[in-house]
C-alpha cells in the first residue's frame, strides 16, 4: 500500500523510526472506527518534521522512479488508464480519494493523468 512504500523509504532514508512505523502500519490495520482514527492521526505525527521536498523525493522512489517493474508503478495497470481516459472524454471529473499521505500517490496519479487538487 502507499503507506507502507512511503514509510519503508523514509525508515530508509533514515526519516522516520522502523518500528512506529510498522506498529501504526500493523495496528491502522487491524483497527475500526475510532481507533482506526487514533492510528490514521499517528500515521500522520510520523511525518512531522519532515520538508515537503523529503515526502515527494520518498515518495518518487517508492513509485519506483518510473521504471513500472518495482514498487508502487508496478501496481498501475494498463486498464486503470483506459477507465479514467474514458471517464474524461465521458466529462467526468476524476479524483483519487485517499487516506494515504499524498506525497505516496502524486505520482501514481499523474502516471494517470489525474490533475493535482
């Protein structure tokens, strides 16, 4: 999932902790209702702090860097690209919705032609 990328390059990257990260990534899991709130709110503190240029760069390389064979690019598919190209021509305003952080999906979206915002 996006989150999980994202938080796996950060830990990497020597951003965030590896072991909050996989708690809050465990536990948001396994949670509902308010408590599925509580941990969407501390997947949110792990990234506080950090430049908005370290979220994007992080979130660049968990999308692979465009190659398409390796990470978060690998999980576009063709299809997902067809549907919002006809959607579109369709008129149709086409939006991600997401409680992942947006730094983890911007590329996904503009590999889609999704406008930001």
């Amino acid at each position: 999932d996006a989150f999980g990328a994202l938080g796996a390059e950060l830990v990497r990257r020597g951003l965030v902790d590896r072991e909050a990260c996989e708690r809050v990534e465990v536990e948001y899991g396994r949670s509902q209702g308010e408590e599925r709130r509580k941990w969407l709110l501390e997947s949110l503190a792990l990234f506080r702090g950090l430049s908005a240029e370290d979220l994007v760069d992080a979130g660049e390389e968990a999308w692979g860097r465009g190659d398409g064979a390796t990470g978060l690019g690998a999980t576009l598919r063709p299809e997902m690209s067809d549907l919002v190209n006809r959607l579109r021509s369709g008129g149709w305003r086409v939006l991600i919705v997401t409680a992942s952080p947006a730094e983890a999906v911007l590329r996904g979206a503009q590999e889609l032609g999704i406008p930001e915002g």
